[in-house]
C-alpha cells in the first residue's frame, strides 16, 4: 500500500487555499441597502482587494443594483458583476484602474458617469440594457462599441473622449440616440449613410462601413474621436 507524503499534501492545501483567498470576497467589504422588494443595493467599498468580485447573494439577498458612487475612486483594477444586477447607478465605478468590463446580460440601465475615467479598452452592450445615461463610458480608452437594438436612450457623451476607431449601431437607431452620444463627425457621417445600421469604423481619418463601401463625402477632421 502507498502512503501519500504528508509534505505535498499539506503543501497543495497552502498552496490552492491561497489560490482561493486572493478570489474570495467578504461580504464585510460591501456596504449595502435593503430595497423594497427584499433585494440589495450595495451602496460602498471597504475591502481591501482591487480585484472585486461581487457576489450574487449578499446577507442572504440578492444583489440587483450598484449604487450611487459605490466603488467611486477606490483604485478598483477589475470588477465582476454577477447576472443579478439590473442597474448600475450613476459614478458607481467612476474614476478608478478598470481596463475591461463584462456587463452582464441582466443589466438593464447605465447610469450618469458609471464608468467615467477609467481605462476600459472595449466594451459591448448586452442586448437587455435599455437605458445608457449621458457620460456613462466617457474617458476611457474605447476602440472599439457594439450597440444592440433593444437601447432606446444614449446619453449626451455616453461615448466621449474615447479613440474610437469601430462602433456597431443597430438599424433602428434614432438621432435621439445617436446624436451627442458620440462624436459630432461620427453623427454626420451616419446622417450622410440615410441612418444606416452596421459596423463603422474610422480609417485614415474617415469613417468607413466593415464593407468599406466607397465613401463619397470628404474625410471628416482628425478631431472626431479625440
């Protein structure tokens, strides 16, 4: 009969428990508010870790909405938020070192600056969000905005002050929603393409479709996406 080494095992339970800490949340690290409907908004950040999971169930409730100025200014460098979340409120994680987001398929509205001035590269928009308030992702580093059709409302700046070189658009979408979200180049050059829907992207500082149609009006300034 063999005998496992006592050593590697005592070392394996080290080793993967330590594995396990640095991804464990303590549900102490969230300050939160009961809602109405016997659901919680967690309204503050007190843990330690910059690398946040935030859990489905906290205290025993669900967790369905990310509070005003939650996580704002906490150094926050990765963030994920379970598919219980149905809105992520205004400056939630505003001014902080995320450089990606998934934003789940159960959130249903952005709001005012949540994700303003961090460094998020790429971001694509669940087809359940309806509402994405103004300067929800401005000041970021977005190259590239997926947008489904189900959103009925972008905000004023929604998407300013990011190097966008792609942004998808549904093919129902209004000027309500376009204009001011973005850049005012972008804005008339898809005026000019009758409001198309589809894939744009920038090229020698023009705006193209994926097809790379020819484009027949003359190249928009440098500034569009600065």
């Amino acid at each position: 009969m063999k005998f496992i080494n006592k050593k590697y095992v005592i070392s394996f339970i080290i080793f993967f428990g330590s594995i396990n800490y640095l991804f464990a949340q303590n549900e102490n690290d969230f300050k939160v508010k009961q809602l109405p409907n016997n659901t919680l908004e967690i309204t503050g950040y007190i843990g330690s870790t910059k690398n946040v999971r935030i859990p489905e169930i906290l205290f025993g409730l669900k967790v369905v909405s990310i509070g005003l100025n939650a996580f704002l200014c906490d150094g926050i460098e990765s963030v994920i938020i379970p598919n219980t979340v149905i809105e992520i409120k205004a400056n939630a994680f505003f001014g902080n070192k995320l450089k990606s987001i998934d934003i789940p398929a159960s959130v249903q509205v952005i709001g005012f600056a949540a994700f303003y001035d961090n460094q998020i590269n790429k971001i694509i928009i669940p087809s359940t969000v309806k509402i994405i308030e103004p300067g929800a992702f401005e000041k970021n580093q977005i190259t590239s905005v997926s947008i489904k059709p189900i959103l009925s409302k972008i905000g004023t700046g929604a998407f300013d002050k990011n190097p966008l070189t792609s942004i998808s658009i549904p093919n129902n979408s209004t000027e309500n929603m376009i204009k001011g979200a973005f850049e005012e180049g972008f804005y008339n050059y898809w005026i000019n393409q009758n409001r198309a829907g589809g894939t744009y992207v920038k090229k020698n500082g023009a705006i193209w479709t994926r097809e790379e149609e020819q484009v027949t009006q003359k190249p928009v300034s440098e500034k569009i996406f600065n």
